[in-house]
C-alpha cells in the first residue's frame, strides 16, 4: 500500500471518528411532567391519610371484672338458620342474666323481608336497651349455614341502638345453637 492510500484510510477513519452523532438529549417537558405527576400524588396521598384513621371497637370484650362494681353484660345475638326460619337469640350475663328468642320466617332476599327482619331484630335489642340502657356493646355471630346477607340486615338493626358491634366466630355459635 502505498503511504497516499494509508493516508486516504487514516483520514477516512479520522473522518468517521470525528462524525459522531450528537447525544440524545432527555426533554425537559417530559421531565417536569413525570415530576409534577409524583408530587401531585404524594400530596394527595398524605393529605387522605388523616381520613383513614378511624378507631376501631375492641376486637373482644373484656371478661375482668371490677370489684367495686357490677359483673359486666357481654350482651350476645345470635343467629341461627333453621330452614326457612331464622332464629335470634339475645342473652346476656350480669347480676342479672336473661335471654330472649325470636324467631322469623325469611321470605326471600327483597326489601319487604329485610325490613321485616329488621323490625324484630329492633324490638329485641330495644326491650334489652330498656332495661340496660348504658350498655353500647354486642357481640354477634351466625351459624355456618346462616346466609351472610342475613348477618348484614340483623347488623343494620343493630347499629341504630348499639353503635359497638363485635363480631364472634361461627364455631363458638354453631357450638351455643
């Protein structure tokens, strides 16, 4: 080869090395929007948490009693379904135990057998209300063949009156009815 043609290749691989292609380059609107976006969402974020704190009635109700004071209610409904019947029992414990049972025939799932149930599941709980108007606290369960909708609408009646609800394990009631 000859030193014109080395000299030709060099300057040929000069030339390719000095036509680089420019850097990308990230565009700055791009940027600012992926930033705005993740500030906008963590403010939202942490300005909704004071929202969702909510305090929750205790898991279970204390069994220790005080001394100097009456042994405590622990006022349970149970439900239990027998066919086409559902079955509610109220009791509770204390000075002074007691226990009441109603049972109601479920029609079906509208909204004339809701209220139906609703009004008698009020009627219990309000003649229990009368006599121990302090207590704000039930416990409730349901048999494993008790429809869960049927839960919901005795708990709708519920809530007005004793604002505390605790639910309990089914095994517990299966065992009671």
């Amino acid at each position: 080869m000859s030193r014109s043609e080395t000299d030709f290749f060099s300057n040929d691989l000069l030339s390719v090395k000095r036509a680089r292609r420019p850097a990308p380059q990230m565009s700055l609107v791009a940027i600012i929007d992926m930033m705005t976006t993740i500030i906008f969402f963590l403010v939202l974020t942490t300005s909704f948490t004071a929202y969702t704190k909510h305090t929750l009635p205790p898991s279970g109700i204390s069994t220790k009693v005080d001394a100097s004071g009456p042994p405590p209610l622990q006022p349970m409904l149970l439900i239990a379904q027998k066919g086409e019947n559902l079955v509610l029992e109220m009791s509770w414990k204390g000075a002074n135990p007691g226990s009441q049972r109603d049972t109601v025939k479920i029609l079906g799932q509208d909204q004339a057998s809701r209220k139906i149930l609703q009004e008698r599941v009020v009627a219990l709980v309000t003649s229990f209300t009368k006599k121990h108007p302090k207590e704000k606290t039930i416990q409730m369960g349901m048999t494993s063949e008790t429809l869960y909708q049927s839960l919901i609408n005795v708990m709708d009646g519920v809530q007005p009156l004793m604002p505390d609800i605790v639910l309990i394990d089914y095994n517990g009631v299966d065992a009671r009815m």
